[in-house]
C-alpha cells in the first residue's frame, strides 16, 4: 500500500480543517516546501496536495506552490483543490502534478469528466469521492449531491476510472480512526484502486488500511500533530 503524506494549502500556509471546516484552521509551521522536503528526506516518494483555496474559489489558486514542490523535490504528487474547468487541469498538470483529484466536477458536469478521462487516461486523474453520511459531497465539502458514494464510484468505475479517494468527511481530522467500514464496502463492491482519508490516529490504523485491501492512504494531521511520528510511518513504506 502507498502511504502519502498530505500538505493542504490555505494562502500559500501549511493548514488542517477539521471536518472540511473553514473556520476550524489549524496553521503549521515550514514553509510547503520545507514540509515536502521532509517527507523525502525520510522516504517517502508521493504527496497529497490540496489547494483548499482553490476549493472555495472554485479555481486553482495555489498552482505556484504545487509548482514549488514538483521543482524543489522528486515526490509525485497528486494534486486536487478547485478543478473545475479544462484550463484548472491544464494548470495543475503544467506545473508538474503526477495525478489530478477530481470530485465536483465528476458529479456535477460528468460529460466534461469523461472527456478529460478520454484526453489524459485513467491514470492521470483520481475520482475524489468524498461523502457524508454515505452522500457525495462537492465544492470544498460544502454541497451535497444527494448521491450514494457506493454508486457513484461504480458508476465511473464502469466509464475507465481506476483511481479513486475517499474521505468520510466526518472522520477528517478527527483522530479518530478512519472509516474502515464504508472502505470494505467500496472494496467488496469494486476493483478500483481505493485510496483511505481521513481518520488516521496512528500506525495501528495504518496496518489496518494495508490489510484491508486499500491501495493507498493519505495521512495528515497525525503527522502534524506527532501522533505518527515520520521515521516509524516511513518503515511501513
């Protein structure tokens, strides 16, 4: 299983929203790029980066700081925050992103999607499909779809999607485990490549995800908060 630090992005700053929640932001210390390059140094070889400026805004706004970290360092990074036209993907992937997470636009423009699916493949772009209460939830997490996370994965599961990341969005920076129970459902369901997010308190989690079938698992606030610590997380690597 990939483990992939995450580094989400508000006004060029290192922050954790705790339940998708603006007004609960936890600023960090170093600099985007002092923060990726730590995850290198001790082994790690992907990040999640997120513009959760671009997430409210509805447009890639950070795109200088993804550009930052695919020039100041070899991870490969995905990257995801306000995705919502042709010229946002074109950006994202100019400034040098491995892969692009897409939610909003899946559920609210699928035509549009699909094409991006055609031109880039499905190895490119990552269907984020974050839920509430099993519903799919877009713009920043801020509007509900009234759609069921199990069906629409396999919805684009059946139009070439391989990729997928999923976040309970009540589990997100909670520490307090994540949904392993709605992951065994997409898994038992699918045979997309599922990437975990949110919850993760510590390692035991972590070994949990890897035996639970996830391909991937993103991990933010414990590492921040020094819940996991980098060197015991980078020997799961």
């Amino acid at each position: 299983m990939r483990i992939i630090p995450a580094i989400d992005i508000i006004g060029g700053k290192c922050v954790r929203l705790t339940k998708g929640d603006y007004g609960s932001v936890s600023s960090y210390k170093g600099s985007p790029l002092d923060v990726a390059r730590s995850f290198e140094d001790n082994g790690f070889s992907y990040l999640h980066l997120v513009d959760l400026d671009g997430a409210r805004e509805k447009r890639v706004v950070n795109y200088r700081t993804l550009e930052s970290l695919t020039g100041g360092t070899s991870l490969k990074i995905d990257f995801g925050g306000g995705i919502k036209a042709s010229e946002d993907l074109r950006i994202a992937f100019e400034c040098g992103a491995s892969q692009v997470n897409s939610g909003s636009t899946a559920a609210k423009d699928p035509e549009l999607f699909g094409e991006w699916l055609s031109e880039y493949g499905n190895d490119k772009l990552i269907l984020a499909a974050d839920s509430s209460d099993g519903e799919i939830m877009v713009s920043g997490w801020l509007e509900s779809t009234g759609r069921d996370v199990i069906e629409f994965i396999s919805e684009w599961e059946k139009k070439g999607i391989r990729y997928v990341t999923c976040t309970d969005i009540a589990k997100d920076g909670m520490l307090e485990g994540p949904a392993f129970e709605l992951y065994r459902d997409i898994i038992s369901s699918s045979k997309i490549n599922l990437i975990a997010s949110g919850g993760v308190s510590s390692l035991k989690d972590v070994e949990m995800l890897m035996t639970s079938g996830c391909e991937g698992a993103i991990i933010g606030k414990a590492i921040y908060e020094g819940k996991i610590k980098l060197k015991e997380l980078s020997r799961l690597c």
